[in-house]
C-alpha cells in the first residue's frame, strides 16, 4: 500500500498542502485547527485539515477531507492503523502516499501515528526501520538531534548506523548543517565502555565517518548523558529505548526545576519583584526549551515527511510543526535520506 | 581472597574505623584528608587513612595504614587491581575483609573501587552481580535510590530483580522506610513497553512485589524517565547502562540550568540585587542536589560496605561519604542486604 509512482518534485511539493489530522492530541480539534489557521493565514503555508466533520466543527475556512474515525490517545497503536482505516491518522498518511499532500502532521497517539506512516506510506528502500529524530535546544545555536528517540525499543548495530545517516541527512535538510558531527550515546569516551550493541556501532560509525573520509558525517565518538544538554555533536545516536529513557530524564528536570523556582517567585513581594527583574531574561531562554517551538519530532526512513507533535500541542506548537513539515518537504528531506542511506543487507 | 570468617556485630563494628582511600579523587589528598579529619573530630567516627606516607603527608593527627601503591584515576579498573596489590584501594578493601575496618569510602577510579571491593570483600551469597546505588533527591523527603547507577552495562531479568531486592534493604537500612516502593524504568506505563529485558523483570517483579504479598517491597509498576524528578518509588531498578545515561542526562541538566540562570543573574547591577532576594531561598534547595552532600553512592552486593564517592569529592563530601558509610555498616546494611536476596540459579 506504499506509495504508487515517483515521488513528486520539491517545486511540486511546495504547492500541495500540508495533511493536518485534526482529531490528534490533548488538545483537538479546537487548538490544532487554529493552529492550521494560523500558519496558512500568516505564513502562506497550504494546509488541509482530515477529520470527521461534525466532530472538527469549525474549520476557520480551510479545506477539510473528511473521514469517519478517531484513533485515541489510549488505543493500541498497530490494532488501531488496522482497524480504523477511515480514521484521521490513516487519511493523512494516504494524502501523502497518494501526492494529494506534502506532508503529514498529528500530535495524536505517537505509536499510531508512526504504524500509520510506515503502513501506508512504506519505508525507504533500503532502510532497515523508521526512527525517531528530536531537536535537543543548544542555545544560540541550531539543535542538535537525538535519533532515536523512542521508535525502537530494540535494535543492532546496522540500524544504529543508518540512524546516524538519516539524522545526519535531516540537520543538513533542516538546518543547513553541512558537515554533520555524529556521536554515539555511551558510559564513558573510550570505545571499549557500553554494551555490546554500543562497542559494535563505535566501530561501524568510526570506520564510515572518519574525519576526511568524504563520508556524510564526522563521528566524534561516544557522548554521555551528561553532553546531551548542550550536545557537543549535530546528532545523538542511541537506541529508542536509551533514547527515550534520556529524552524523558532532560524533560523532566526541565520541569521540576521550572516548578521550583516558579515557586520560590511567587513566595512573597520581594521575590516577585526579584522575578520581574529576571523573567524578562529567562523567558527568551526558556522559550528554546518548550516543545511548542521547536517543531516536534521527525520520522526519519518512510517515503514522505512526517511531523510528530507532542500531545499536549496548542496552536502554536502546531504552527511550527506545519512549519517544519513544509519546509522539510520542499527541501527534499526525503530525497536527501533516501540518498544518505547505505542499504543494509538486513533491510 | 574474600572474607575470613563471620561477619562482625553491628556493635562491634562501631568500634572499627572507617578506613578512607586517601589517594582517591581530583582532589586528593588534601581534601580527602580534611574531610577526614572533620568528620571524625566533629562527628566522633573512627576513621583510618590509606595511602603511600611520603604522598600523603599531613595527616591532621589520623591513623595511617601505609601503602606503596595508587591507581590513577584513569587506569585500567581490573588491571590496576590485579598489578597494584599494595594500592590504597586495594588496601582499604583488605581492611574491611580483614575485620579491622566497618567499612571504606574511595572517591577515586570508579571501576576499581568496585573491582577491589568485588575482588576483596567477594560478593553475598547468592548475588549474581553487585550494584551501584546512587540516591535522587526528593525535596523534603528522603532520596529515592536508582540502581544500577553504572557498574553492569548488561544485565539479565533475574540481576534487576536482585538490584530491586538491594535497593529495598538499602533505603530500609538507610533512611528507615518501612515498606520501600519498587519502580521499573522503561519507556511507558504497560507492562508491555520496552525491551525484552524490561517485560521480563516487569513480571517478576509483579510477581514479587505485588501489594499485600508481603514481600519486602511493594512493586509500583513502570516509571519513565519523566519520573526520576522527584521520583514517586523509593527505588528505581534499570540496568547500569540506562541508569547510567539516564543520572548523567539528569546531572547534566542540572548543571546546564544552573549555568544558564547564573549567568542571567550577573547581567547587570539590577539582575545582581534580585539575585541576592532569590539565592537565600534558591541556595537551600540547589544544596540538595550538590554530590557533595548526598554521601556519594553505595555498592551493593558484596560482603561489606563500601562508598563510591564522586571524582570531584571535596572535604564536604568526604564528611558525608564517611558519615553514609559509618551508619550503614553500624546500622548492619550487609546483613539486611544478605537478608533480602533471594539467591539465583545464576549466582
């Protein structure tokens, strides 16, 4: 059921609209449908938005394909895709596939946002599994990216290597890196710490991206948890497991340490005054670190762009998603992974 | 080469000195000996230094057990133990194996202080592999321990259902709790997220640990990464190399935002004033994250307590190492320890 035919070209891509499933995430359809509004009214961007109509409601003007069905935030993620073939997810999936669409964006359940992506619009060849590519803020500086950062709970050294190939394609398509570092999520700097699954890929990734090798990325060897925040190299390499269990750790100091000091402002008049002074510099640095501005993730390895958006997604979080999707399918994201992957046997 | 003959008492071993590796850490042995010195003139604890005289020097009035050897911090872990027979760490393990010590403290090379203690001191009956427990503050309460913090990179179903029965006897012994909650990291709530390794531990330790059984520990379910800020379970059972990454990415974090917001507060004679209203109350609550004030991390596993201070110990953190330890060996951590480990076919 993957895609039929050639994949259109970048200038054909820029003048299809962007797949929105309105029904995705915590806060649908009334935040994600402002958001479509927002970005088609204020930045141009073509937009269509897929859901069921009488549950969509108002779609401020823009074009709807409509569909019968909803994948919950709670449903399981493959037994929905296979079920509900009428659902928004599946719909914007096949907008795509079948080039009515340039990409797709949903903030709805994650795992079936990734089975609907793979399902209907098919790996790349040669790619051994899809992954999951997210922006780690570097203040001042262009993220850097974790891959993976939960797609795979399990996987070898011949996935870790095309994860560092298609992130390293992706920062170049997203941001204009262009010569990605690369470096291996570890225990420690020596080659020789980790699992066997991190010694193999140290290996691979220092035989394919040495410095001067003419290779797509330069591998700077193994990180730690300690250098994701900020990320020396452009991408992280790890398994999504690891992956996820990191992610998850960063985001939830973020937020803890948010909580206090928010408290310790608002204990008495003198330390709101305090805060008055400060939050017109901290705001600006907190804003990098708020998953509502950096896009969402990528699913990195399918035939088509696909923007995962965090489930709590308001309207701007949506307008940078919508964003980013365009941007990187009239870049030629996928062309730029579909070139930088090595074909694994194993594929 | 492991321990001679019973395990003393609890009381006598609160006659024993603590014996100290005054060789280990950046910053030894300075530091390490004046926070040995504190701790023992203003906590009344027996201490003993290690180390080679002549690279020692001043030891502020303390005994000293003279050694001829050290292993550098970045030596090879089992080589340095197996060459350097007469090293400090080798010798502070030899004091504790030898009833003349309750228990040793080293902030130096990592994976020697667990190969001499392993090879020493030997492992418990029954235990497949020691752990390293590392304590995650919970503001007001009592840490949460995560374990294994490092010391196995792979690790079996049966090794996280032990680190589980450690980690429980540990927060017993160490902060009193009374029924200590158990927490699997992973990558999701279900039981069916994540790797093999994890949905196998999930249902032993279900098995185990279920409510009212009993056990000496109430299993709580899968905790993600999110959760380790403030952690709800007392303990959090991972593999070393996922515990690893995952209290890196947490201490990195931290110190991220603390140089982000120190920065803030040296902008201008403005930023520096709302900083002095902020810091008495942000000062407190940062202290307990400082390494320096947690007593450092504890191995579990083997006949006898052993404390891993962190490389960049101070004399603070010294006092709080040797406090950790003292009480642990007069409180009888190894025999609870003992106690609570079910014996595996592996061992």
């Amino acid at each position: 059921m993957s895609r039929r035919g050639e994949r259109p070209s970048a200038e054909a891509l820029a003048t299809l609209p962007v797949a929105v499933d309105a029904m995705g995430g915590d806060k649908s359809p009334g935040e994600i449908v402002e958001g479509a509004r927002r970005v088609a009214a204020e930045n141009g961007i073509p937009v269509v938005l897929v859901g069921p109509p009488d549950q969509v409601g108002d779609t401020c003007g823009l074009p709807l394909v409509a569909c019968t069905e909803v994948i919950a935030m709670d449903e399981d993620p493959a037994g929905g895709v296979r079920r509900k073939k009428d659902s928004s997810l599946v719909r914007v999936a096949e907008l795509v596939r079948d080039g009515q669409a340039s990409a797709m964006v949903s903030a709805g359940n994650t795992g079936a946002t990734m089975a609907a992506a793979l399902l209907r619009m098919g790996r790349l060849p040669g790619v051994i599994r899809p992954c999951i590519a997210t922006p780690l803020p570097r203040l001042g500086r262009t993220p850097a990216v974790l891959v993976d950062a939960g797609a795979n709970a399990e996987c070898t050294p011949a996935m870790l290597v095309q994860f560092a190939q298609m992130g390293a394609a992706y920062v170049a398509a997203r941001f204009g890196t262009t010569a990605p570092t690369v470096g291996l999520l570890s225990i420690g700097e020596e080659p020789t710490k980790g699992t066997p699954l991190v010694k193999e890929t140290h290996a691979l990734l220092a035989a394919e991206g040495a410095a001067g090798s003419g290779a797509r990325f330069e591998f700077v060897g193994n990180l730690e948890g300690r250098d994701l925040l900020p990320s020396p190299a452009d991408v992280i390499v790890t398994d999504g497991f690891t992956g996820n269990v990191a992610l998850k750790a960063l985001e939830g100091t973020l937020r803890f340490i948010f909580d206090v000091v928010t408290g310790v402002f608002m204990l008495d008049d003198a330390t709101k005054a305090a805060a008055d002074v400060l939050l017109p510099h901290l705001l600006p640095l907190a804003a990098e670190f708020e998953p509502e501005n950096t896009g969402g993730a990528m699913l990195l390895g399918i035939d088509g762009v696909c923007v995962i958006s965090h489930g709590s997604s308001n309207a701007t979080a949506m307008v940078n998603a919508v964003r980013v999707a365009y941007e990187c399918a009239t870049r030629g994201l996928v062309d730029h992974v579909a070139a930088a992957v090595r074909p694994s046997p194993d594929a």
